[in-house]
C-alpha cells in the first residue's frame, strides 16, 4: 500500500508525554494495521478533563479526511461498567469510552452514528488500559479494513455531557480555555454581530490586533465560536474566567 493510500489512525489522551503509555497504544496499532499513518493530535488533555478530550476531538473530525480512524481515551472510568462506544461522524470513525468523549463531536455534527463496541481480543484484557488492549486493536481492524459490523452493539444514545451550543445570546458560558488562556464560549459566530458587547470585555474585534497589548476583546476564534482573548496575554487569568461559567452577552 502507498502511503498516500495508508489509512489514517490519530491519538487524542490524558496520557501526558512522560510514560510510554501513548507508544504501547501505537504498538498495538502497529501489530494489526502496520501501514497505518499515525498521528497524535495531543496528549496534553489535563487528567480526567473529558470535556476537554471532547472539544479537541471535535477538532480533529473538523480537520481530517475522510476514512480517519480516531482513538479518543480519557476514561477516569476504566475497568467500570461503562461502555465503549464506536461513532461514525463525518465519514470518520471514533473509538472511545462512553463517558462524553462524543459530546461535541454529538452536538455540531448532524450525521453522527454511534454503537457500542462489543469486540474484546482473544487474550483478557488489562483492567486499567482498554486504550492499549481494546480500543487501539480495534481501531487498527476497522483501520485495516478486517473489523466485522457483527461486533457492535445498539446505542440508543451515548452518554453526553451538560454542554451545547448556545441557542441564544442569554445561554452564553464558558465552553473552553486553551494554551494560551484563550476563552472559549458556546456561542455561535452566526449569533454574534459589530453590536454584540460582552460584559467586562467591551466591543467584538476580529483579530487580536484590533486591541493595544493588554487589552481584552471578543473575536471569533477558528473554532467558529466566540472566544474573549486578551492581546498578550490571558483572558482566563486577568478576567478570572473558568470552565463552565455564565456569561453577559448582549
């Protein structure tokens, strides 16, 4: 198989970069699907942070071609009683626990399909690591085109977190803060206007540089959302913004 041709298997974790636990996922991937490209999409996903695995899960379905295979572990509940779950969204394919991973993938696309996956390798897995024993196999078979539909289950719906988009200016929270301290909201940039005002920040710009340094100001980020940024610095720190906060939006 060409490269061009190899399929495309990304890693989204918690992991960190400090253990081999991402290398032994690839590993697994590796022994079933040996062609396969693989690509990290971030390991940084703070501890347990589903919420956060879920919005840059969102963005790696944004991004990737078609035919992608994309192995999403966050699971604080593994060796629980939680499913794993398969989703179909954007003619790409996810692998995941059913903890909410899927929540905003779930939210802003409209043709996701979700299953259970029923598929357990020959040998008992680990407890503690269905990453590396069941989900990264498995994404390798549907990768390698060897995965059998007989090994899903029916979902009636997956388990979703208490996030959405905002359906007016008054449902505006807090949705995101990245790297840089960059605020992410639920609000929609087809909700947002020259007019729109956002309590504690003032005016909506389109780029960082429509402010002095050290200024605050709303823009709409590449995530298509209205995000509050301060130039040079950190929205989340000087305004004390956090995950999950309402907003004044007007």
């Amino acid at each position: 198989m060409s490269e061009t041709n190899a399929p495309i298997i990304t890693f989204l974790t918690d992991f960190g970069l400090s253990d081999g636990y991402v290398a032994e996922m690839k590993a697994a991937v590796l022994r079933d699907c040996p062609s396969a490209r693989l690509v990290d999409v971030t390991h940084l996903i703070a501890p347990q942070d589903v919420l956060a695995g879920s919005i840059a899960l969102e963005r790696a379905v944004r991004s990737f071609p078609a035919g992608t295979v994309h192995v999403a572990v966050v699971d604080p509940g593994v060796g629980s009683d939680r499913k794993l779950i398969v989703a179909s969204v954007n003619g790409q394919t996810i692998f995941a626990p059913d903890n909410g991973l899927i929540t905003w993938p779930f939210r802003l696309h409209a043709d996701v399909a979700t299953h259970e996956l029923l598929w357990r390798p020959a040998e008992t897995p680990s407890l503690t690591f269905h990453g590396r024993d069941i989900i990264a196999p498995a994404a390798a078979l549907q990768a390698s085109g060897s995965f059998d539909p007989a090994w899903l289950g029916r979902m009636d719906r997956p388990v979703l977190l208490d996030v959405d988009i905002a359906r007016s200016l008054a449902d505006a929270r807090v949705l995101h803060i990245d790297h840089y301290g960059n605020v992410t909201t639920n609000v929609p940039a087809a909700m947002v206007s020259l007019t729109t005002r956002i309590k504690g920040v003032g005016a909506v710009g389109q780029t960082y540089a429509d402010v002095p340094p050290g200024r605050a100001l709303g823009l709409i980020g590449s995530s298509g959302l209205l995000e509050i940024a301060i130039r040079n610095g950190s929205a989340a720190d000087r305004l004390g913004l956090q995950v999950g906060q309402n907003l004044h939006v007007y």
